[in-house]
C-alpha cells in the first residue's frame, strides 16, 4: 500500500470507528455510562479489598462490612442505569451464609455486562486517541511532501538552467571583493589596536547581514580600559604566551590580562573577515542588494577607498547583469550531483515531482473530508 493509500486508510477508519463508538456511547447516555462505569468501579474494589478476609472462616467482621456495602451500592443504584441486573445478579451470588473464592470470582463474571457498558466510555476515548494520531500523522506526511516538493521544484528549475552562461560575470566580482576585503581586514587587524578593531566589530552590530560575533564583555572592557588595549590584537596573543616574569615587563597586571585576554584566546584567533565576504554560488538579487549595502557601512570603517568601491560594486550588480539567470547556472553547477543530473535527464524528478504532488492531494482531501468528525 502506498504511502498516500495508508494516510487515507487510516484517516477513514479512524473517522469511522470514531463515530460508531460516539453513537455507541450516544445510544445508552453519557451520564448514565459514567455512572454504570463509577459503579462497577467500586463494585470491583469492594471485591478487591475483601477478597481475602470475607472468605471461608476468614474475619466475621469483615464478612458482614462486605454484604453490608455490595448491598448498599446495589440498592443505591438508579432503576434505569443500563446493566442494572449484573449488579443485582452478583448481590444475589454474594447473598451467602458463607463465600469462597470462587464465590467472589463468579461475582466479578456476572458484572461482566456492566464492565461491557462502561467500556464504551474508553472504546471512544481510544478511538478519539487514535483519530488525531491519524490526522497527526498524516498532517506530518503533509509536511514532509511539501519539503520534498520544494526540493524537487528546484532540483528541476536547476535543471533548466542554462550551463554554458558565463557566471565569471557574477564570480569574479565576488571573488574580486572577497580577496580584497580579506586582505584590508588582515592588515588592519594587524596594525591597528585592540581597541580599535573591537569598535568596527561592536559597530557592526547595527548590520545584521554584515556583523561580526561580538567579543565578550570582559575581553572589551579591558581593551577599553587597559594601556594594553592600545596594542593590535596579534601582539595581545603573544602576550598571552608570556611567563608572569616576562609579561610584567611588557603589562601594568599581567594577571588582568591573563583572566580577560588570555581565556578568550579563541574567539580573538577567529575574528577573521567571513562575516564581510559573499558566498559562493551567491544568494538572491535582493539580498545582495541588502547585504551590499550594509557591507559599505562595515567595510567602510576600517577599509581602503578601492575595497569599499567594491563593496558598492557588489551592490550595483544585480541591476548590470541578468543575475538570476547567472545565479541559477552558478547553483546549477555548484549543487548538482551526477546522479541528480542523469534523473532529470531520464524524466526521474518530473515523475517523483508528480507522484510527490498527487500524494498530497490525496492526504490533504483525504484531511478535509474528516475534519467535521
């Protein structure tokens, strides 16, 4: 059976056996089913509980508090509740001078159609239970096509891409900018101070699509506070390879410098110019656009006039060349595997995309028709 097939058969039954188990419970009263069922609940614990002392020359006492509370939730029992005669029927088998076990098992036998009623109650709880499994589960197999659907669509719009254009158009400005802004980020790392390169990274905060990670707040106060924060990242790394002997010749509090410098070694060896490059294959005109445009603002704090022109490049860029047709042979070229190649070839993905689609229909109708249940 078939995915969709299974979806649509579960949905069905499940509504069905719902709605026979509603009537069920319909048909007798859902007020007088809980009562049937709060009584045998205690009909049953009575059983329970005196089992072992009502029994043969067992505690007299015991005998006696037993017929005496059956008979009394007998009697106190409505003339109409449905099964009435079960616990009539076991009052009557425990009327004894004397009972055994098998006495009280016999009991719990002739209970049984009551026990029968008030499983209706639990019948539609578990059908219930089981009907927004069902719907659950299919709305899930509906998400998981809507993926598989999405992923097909564009495995297929790759396929239709043109892989002769010539994307150097888009990759050598990118790779243009990238090597550039890489290469002004290292040299102003290098050169200026702690303190400086922090205030671009803090900065850049104000440009989501272009920021960097944000240094911990006790590595910014001490290079805002400390003559140490004067000199250029690098040179703080080296000093925190220092022994305390020689780092005192070098730093006012080695221990300063150690406790705010030295623990965030990591994330200083890692402030690297990513957060500033452009990916490759490239994302979407409009977010280049964007992206470009809060890239000026960063690179433009730190970086030569020829870099930040080709930050402004980038920007221009998706209104000087047809830029999705090129970004689609770029992702096209870059994602496409030699398996996925030879299924659109062979017409593999337009089947799966169809398949994929007339599933969904089918669960997705198959959920409308049950949501009146």
């Amino acid at each position: 059976m078939s995915d969709a097939a299974n979806h649509v058969d579960r949905l069905r039954t499940a509504r069905a056996e719902l709605a026979d188990a509603r009537d069920a419970v319909a048909d007798h009263g859902e007020a007088r089913l809980t009562a049937v069922r709060d009584a045998h609940r205690e009909a049953t614990s009575l059983l329970d509980r005196y089992e072992g002392t009502a029994t043969g020359t067992g505690d007299f006492r015991a005998f006696v508090e037993f017929q005496e509370s059956f008979v009394e939730l007998v009697e106190g029992l409505p003339d109409d509740l449905p099964a009435r005669e079960a616990f009539e029927a076991a009052n009557d088998l425990l009327d004894q001078r004397r009972l055994d076990v098998d006495d009280f098992a016999r009991a719990r036998d002739r209970l049984q159609p009551a026990a029968d009623h008030a499983a209706l109650l639990e019948e539609r709880a578990t059908a219930e239970e089981r009907y927004e499994m069902a719907r659950r589960d299919a709305r899930k197999r509906l998400r998981e096509l809507d993926d598989r659907i999405d992923r097909l669509e564009r495995l297929q719009r790759l396929g239709e891409a043109d892989l002769d254009a010539p994307v150097e158009r888009l990759r050598d400005p990118v790779d243009s900018y990238d090597a550039a802004v890489r290469e002004a980020w290292t040299d102003f790392r290098r050169e200026a101070s702690a303190r400086e390169t922090l205030r671009v990274v803090q900065a850049s905060e104000a440009y989501p699509l272009a920021a960097f990670p944000q240094p911990p707040d006790d590595l910014r106060e001490y290079v805002v506070s400390y003559p140490a924060g004067e000199e250029p990242i690098p040179t703080l790394l080296e000093y925190a390879d220092y022994s305390t002997s020689k780092l005192s010749h070098y730093v006012d509090d080695p221990g300063a410098l150690r406790t705010r410098v030295a623990t965030h070694r990591t994330y200083l060896e890692r402030l690297d110019a990513d957060p500033l490059t452009v990916s490759w294959p490239p994302p979407s005109a409009e977010r280049l656009r964007y992206r470009a445009t809060e890239l000026v603002s960063v690179v433009g704090r730190f970086a030569p006039e020829d870099v930040i022109a080709e930050a402004r490049r980038l920007r221009r860029l998706p209104a000087e060349v047809d830029y999705e047709r090129l970004r689609e042979t770029a992702l096209a070229r870059d994602e496409l595997t030699d398996d996925e190649r030879d299924r659109l070839e062979r017409g593999a993905v337009e089947a799966e995309l169809t398949a994929a689609r007339d599933e969904h229909e089918r669960i997705e109708t198959a959920l409308a028709g049950t949501e009146d249940a």
